[in-house]
C-alpha cells in the first residue's frame, strides 16, 4: 500500500489504476507515497523507496488478511501476466491487485503491526541470502506481480506492446535468477536488431561497407546528403526542401 | 470570374500551342550500377543536344550524384517531346569498398567513392519519391534481372503509377539475353539497345516520346 490518500487515508497498492482519476472514496486528488515499512507513521514522511524495502513490506501488507488458496485464485487471474504456475508463495502478491478494496479497508488505518514489519525484513533478507530455490521464486514473483500492476496502472499511457514485453521480461526469469536485472538484456539486443532491420535505412558495417534499406530510404521524407566517417549523417529536412523549392 | 477562367484557357490553349507540352517531364534512368545508364544518358543527350551528361566508366558507381540534363527536346514524327533527363547512380543494396579495389584503386579511394555511392543511392531513391515524372528503368541484358532492387524498385514504380520504360541493354555483348528481361517484367514492355553503339535508338527514342510525350 504505497500510496495514500492526504484526504481520507485509503491506501492504494503501487502502480493502482484507481488512483488516477482521483480518490474513489473523497475525491481528493493528494496522494503520499507510503512504502509500507513506514505504513505505522501516519504523518507519512516518505522516504526511501528502494525496491529491496518497499516488495517485500507489500508482501507483508496483503498477509495481515490472508484468504490462502481461494483469493490466490481470483488475485490470479486479473495479473494474466503472472505465469501460470505461481507457487502458493505467490498468494499475497496476486492478491494485492485483486483484493484491493476490501485490503483498503483494512490497510485504511496505520494499522500494519510493527511485528509483521519486522518479519517482512526478515523474510527478505533470507530470501536474499539463501539460494534456496521456493524463497527465489518467490522473489521473482514479488517483482511480477509489482511490475504487472505498474503495467496495468499505465496502460493508459504506455503503448500495449511495450507493457507486454515488460511483461515478458519478467516472466523470463521464471528460473531462480534473482538478480533479473540481467534478464532483459538479451531481448533488447534482439529488438534492436529487429528495429534495425525494419528502421535503418544505412547501416554502417564498416568504413567503406555499407548496406543500404531502400524501401526506408524511399520511404522518408528528409534524404541523406552526406554520411560522415564516425558513423553519422547528414540530412535534409523536407523544410529546407521546401524553401528551396 | 468567368472571364478569368476563360482568359486562362486561352493563355494555356496558346502555350500549348507553342510547346509540345507546358512543362518538360523529369525522366529519371534508374538500374543497378553498371546497367549503362549514363552511357544512355550520354547517348540521348549527345544526339540531341550535343553535350554529354556526364563520365562514362566501366567501374561500377561512376556516377554517384544525380545529374541532370535539361530540355533535351526529342522530335519524334512531326512531333517535339521535351524531357529534363535525370541520370541517376546505380541503386543497390550494399556498397563494398573492396570491389573498387580490382580497379586499380588505393583503399581510401575506394573507401571514399564507397561512401559516396552510397549517398548517390540515397539520393537517387528520394528522387523517385520527389521528383521524377517517369522512369526509363535500364537492365544489363546479360545479367539475370530477377534481383532484389529490380523487383522493389519496380515495384516502387509501378505503386507511384509512373510511366516506365524498360531498357534491355548491351545488346552488343554475346551473351545479352533480352528475352530474359522481358520474361522478368511482362507487365511492361522491354525495349531492346546499346547504347554504346547506338543500336536500337530510334525505336528507344519513339518509345521516349510515347511514353513521355
């Protein structure tokens, strides 16, 4: 529950679609970020927000009410992201977009006990340490089902296909790979390739090689005049064509 | 108004009259490099305007920016076809500086024409995007047409509805194949020549001022 309202407390899980349009509840439009950790503190001064801190207190924050295999259920189906063979160790995190209203209402309050606090650290220091393969998993699935409600949150402004290959990012490091910062790599790699065969219109192999896309070169509108020894361009702008015209 | 509309249908009735057509067509000669464009492109404009449009080479990428030739006015039967001749490089898909190299050339030349080459080609396709009225499309007739850049620039021609004229040429060399030309486009129709010697001019040039006219 990192965000809350300024006006009437509700609390909203990170990346809530709910929010954007104001506080279902008042209105208000003031939201804090509240990384649960410091859920206890109602005058909320939000201060780090570090993943390593913030996942796994959410985690602990949808424990307090726990509803173990029916509400995995449902909290499973609206992240569709989420692969399919969540580990029941996966519960609470699907559950926090699911069951947001009737977390909210229990979150509403500083409520979160200083203990389940504590353990949630626990929880994720050991998690961190042990290679054991049920606690990595589960830390991938923390960051799943985070990343899929930040996903469904921006869908609004953030294009489909670019929400689907985060998406897919994730689900990749399926396989107890914690440290998933690696994980995307490869498929940048291949999307530049991919947009360099479909956008480049020279492509530079060395000096003196070139390998041109004729459709692109036909295709734009500026036309290049000059290719420069470091790899760049010179173009024209269809506006100084004009001008010139 | 009225009185407007009819004065500028007179004044266009009168140019008109004057010349063949009220503005001379851009024709662009495009094909792979060494086709022999700018031997064409020479060839027209020597037989009718006397200048040539530019160095003729058996290195491939001679000509590396387009050149133009305007006003080449060609009579065909009782009838005069003004055209501005666009001699463009050689279209391709990848420039090599290490073909230049079997021609007697130092690395930095080659790297350098390579480059230029390349932006010839660029320059060449946004011509036919920009600026070109219609396309006499030349075609080494001893070379197998079925390639990449025939097919899409073809294409890119025939999409823009563009007149185009097939030149099968070097009709002069042993193995010229014009059958093979026309067997690749039968969607239009393949003009036999050299233009080296010269053979088959005046049909290419009835052709011009058919197509262009």
């Amino acid at each position: 529950m990192p965000h809350q309202c300024t006006e009437c407390g509700r609390t909203f899980p990170d990346g809530s679609k709910e929010m954007l349009s104001g506080c279902p509840d008042c209105g208000g439009n003031k939201f804090q970020f509240r990384p649960a950790g410091q859920s206890t503190d109602s005058s909320g001064t939000p201060s780090k927000r570090t993943p390593s801190e913030g996942t796994p207190s959410k985690d602990t924050a949808s424990e307090p009410e726990p509803e173990p295999p029916s509400s995995q259920q449902s909290g499973g189906k609206p992240t569709t992201r989420t692969s399919p063979e969540s580990t029941p160790t996966g519960r609470s995190d699907s559950a926090s977009s699911a069951d947001l209203p009737s977390r909210t209402e229990s979150d509403a309050g500083p409520a979160t006990p200083d203990g389940d606090v504590e353990t949630s650290r626990d929880t994720s220091e050991t998690a961190d340490a042990a290679v054991d393969r049920e606690k990595t998993t589960q830390r991938v699935h923390d960051e799943e089902t985070e990343d899929a409600a930040q996903a469904s949150a921006r869908s609004d402004v953030v294009s489909r296909d670019e929400l689907d290959r985060a998406s897919r990012d994730v689900s990749a490091t399926e396989e107890p790979t914690p440290d998933h910062s690696e994980s995307p790599r490869p498929d940048v790699d291949e999307l530049r390739n991919e947009l360099n065969e479909q956008f480049e219109s020279i492509r530079i192999v060395s000096p003196g090689q070139y390998e041109l896309n004729l459709m692109e070169l036909y295709d734009r509108q500026e036309y290049i005049i000059s290719l420069q020894e470091d790899g760049r361009y010179v173009i024209e702008m269809p506006d100084a064509w004009g001008v010139e015209d | 108004m009225g009185l407007l509309t009819n004065l500028r249908d007179s004044i266009s009735r009168v140019t008109d009259g004057l010349f063949t057509d009220s503005e001379p067509k851009r024709i662009g000669i495009y094909g792979p490099p060494n086709a022999g464009k700018t031997t064409l492109a020479n060839r027209i404009a020597r037989d009718w305007t006397g200048d040539a449009v530019g160095p003729e080479s058996h290195i491939p990428h001679e000509t590396r920016r387009a050149r133009r030739k305007e006003n080449v006015e060609i009579e065909r039967n009782g009838r005069k076809v003004t055209i501005d001749i666009v001699d463009t490089p050689g279209v391709t898909t990848k420039v090599d500086y290490k073909e230049f190299l079997d021609h007697d050339m130092e690395k930095d030349d080659a790297v350098r024409r390579s480059r230029e080459a390349t932006e010839g080609v660029a320059e060449a396709m946004h011509w036919l995007r920009e600026d070109v009225d219609g396309v006499i499309y030349v075609l080494d007739s001893t070379t197998d047409p079925f390639t990449q850049v025939n097919t899409m620039l073809i294409g890119i021609i025939e999409s823009q509805d563009l007149p185009a004229l097939i030149l099968a040429n070097k009709t002069d060399l042993p193995d010229s194949d014009v059958q093979q030309i026309a067997n690749a486009f039968p969607q239009h129709e393949t003009i036999p020549l050299s233009a080296l010697e010269g053979e088959n001019m005046d049909e290419v040039y009835t052709k011009i001022a058919e197509y262009f006219g």
